[in-house]
C-alpha cells in the first residue's frame, strides 16, 4: 500500500507528537536550527548512516553539529540539517553495518534512517556517477555454496508486527521515503557533478544486492545481474535495511556509481574508486541533503 511522507509521520508518532511532526516535516525551511549542546534529540531525528568518512564528510560540513561522539570507534553526530538528524558513520561491511544501525535505532528513536554513499554499477545501464535508488535489497553473499557455485538463499528475517520469522529473499525499503528521495534526487539532477563530461542519471527501483566481499571481477557481476537482477552492489545497505525492518523503522538507501564492479576498461575496481568516489559520494550526499530541506 502506498503512503503519503504525512501518513508515515502520522503513523510512526504517537498522538502526543504529532504536531511537532507535521512542524519538522512540512515547515522545516522556517525553523531555526537548535542552540543547545546536549545529547537531547528535541524531535526524533532522521538518521543518515554512511559506511566510510569520505561518504559523510559533505553532509558533516553541511550540518550544524550540536554534539559529536563515539560509537565503537565510530562518529556519531546529533545536529541540525533542515531537520534533526544524526549522521553516523557505520564501517564497512555487514557486521559493522547492522550493529551501527541497532545503535542509532536503541539510543535514538528515529523516524527513519537513509544511507549513503557509493556503490558498484551491475546493470549495463549505470554510468559512474549515477544517482541509483532500489526499492528492495538482498543479502547476495547468503546461501548454499556446492558444485556449480553460489545459489543465494532467503534469509529468516524478524518482523515487528508479529512473533517469529519471515523468510525473505528480497527486502523493500520504505514506500513514503523512496518516493520522496527519488523526488529530491530528480529535482535536482541539474546540479550533480559531471563525470567526463556527463550529467549523471537518477534511476530509481529495482534490486541492490549486498556481501562483504568487495565486487571487482566481470563473472561475477554477470551473475548478480543474472541471478539476483542487481543494479547495483555494496557491502552494507541489505544489512542496514534488514535490521530497520526488523525494528519496524523505515528505511531507504541512495547510492552513486563510483565504479562498475569489474565491468570497464580499468585494470581494478579499485582503481576507478580512486579517481570518482569522491564525486559518485558527493553527489548522493546531495541528495540527502536536497531531501532534507524540501518542504513536503
């Protein structure tokens, strides 16, 4: 079923919350940001994760910073970016990725969380640079390994709204917060950095497939493509995705192609991240920040 962002607001607060809701979402350009330095989150913030520092640093310089911590190594900063917001760093990898989201979702009480950064383009039809926003994740690393290789299994995922576990292959993400961040990303296309020349693309939908091996080699993204239908692949957004479901918080994540995960002409994957992550990693932090701002 399909929700208005206002219907999301309305059904994750409760009744005693819900005129701040409706300030924080839909008069958010007109409020100042807050003074006060304590870790008090006045409204329950909108949680932005980021696997490493360079992902995060644009929306740390955007944000105005209240208060900035550690979390199991990792920075965690409560602060103000056209609404309350934590944005925290989660590491790389799954583990890594699952427990800082249980974290921020413990200490913080979000009204959803967004993850950002950049990933490896799958489908022929993704240029570095591009804007990518599935609308369902899987655990791409997860299943029987036998003689013709990887068959990638559903995995038991726990789910708020009633006892037990229900096998999932694939897991959607938010429909209200998708929608909205593909409305951002759209209404800002213009403003993206270009790659050799060229304005990068939004794509919006579709699968994102996570593992936490890193994607350089053109086989094996032939068969993420084939198997799975992935667009693109990471090592942290199906895992952050999962432990929001299980929690009952939504959830959505954009990602910008800094490489084609062994699919181009370079000798490494690593050697196109080198050269456009810094790009493909700004602009998905614009995104963000475009979502943030937008009156709803």
């Amino acid at each position: 079923m399909r929700r208005t962002l206002r219907e999301l607001i309305v059904s994750l607060r409760l009744v005693r919350f819900a005129p701040v809701l409706v300030l924080v979402f839909l008069g958010c350009r007109a409020q100042s940001p807050p003074s006060d330095d304590s870790l008090v989150v006045r409204d329950r913030p909108m949680v932005i994760l980021y696997a490493f520092t360079p992902e995060g640093a644009q929306l740390r310089e955007w944000a105005m910073i209240r208060t900035d911590t550690m979390f199991a190594g990792r920075r965690v900063a409560v602060g103000f970016l056209g609404m309350d917001v934590v944005i925290a760093s989660s590491g790389m990898g799954m583990t890594n990725a699952a427990a800082m989201t249980q974290h921020v979702i413990d200490t913080y009480d979000p009204i959803g969380i967004i993850f950002t950064g950049i990933a490896g383009a799958i489908s022929e039809k993704h240029q570095i640079g591009d804007i990518v926003i599935p609308d369902r994740w899987i655990t791409q690393d997860y299943g029987y390994y036998g003689k013709t290789g990887l068959l990638t299994d559903s995995l038991l995922v726990g789910n708020p709204d009633s006892i037990g576990f229900a096998r999932m292959l694939d897991i959607p993400v938010d429909t209200a917060l998708h929608r909205q961040l593909v409305a951002a990303a759209n209404s800002i296309a213009f403003r993206f950095r270009t790659v050799a020349r060229r304005l990068p693309d939004v794509h919006a939908g579709g699968v994102g497939v996570s593992g936490n091996a890193f994607i350089d080699s053109k086989s094996k993204r032939t068969q993420l493509q084939t198997d799975l239908a992935a667009e693109i692949v990471d090592m942290e957004s199906a895992a952050v995705v999962q432990t929001a479901h299980a929690s009952g918080v939504p959830v959505v994540v954009v990602r910008s192609c800094s490489d084609l995960a062994g699919g181009s002409g370079y000798e490494t994957a690593t050697e196109e991240i080198e050269e456009f992550f810094k790009v493909a990693a700004n602009n998905s932090a614009l995104v963000v920040k475009q979502f943030l701002e937008m009156e709803w």
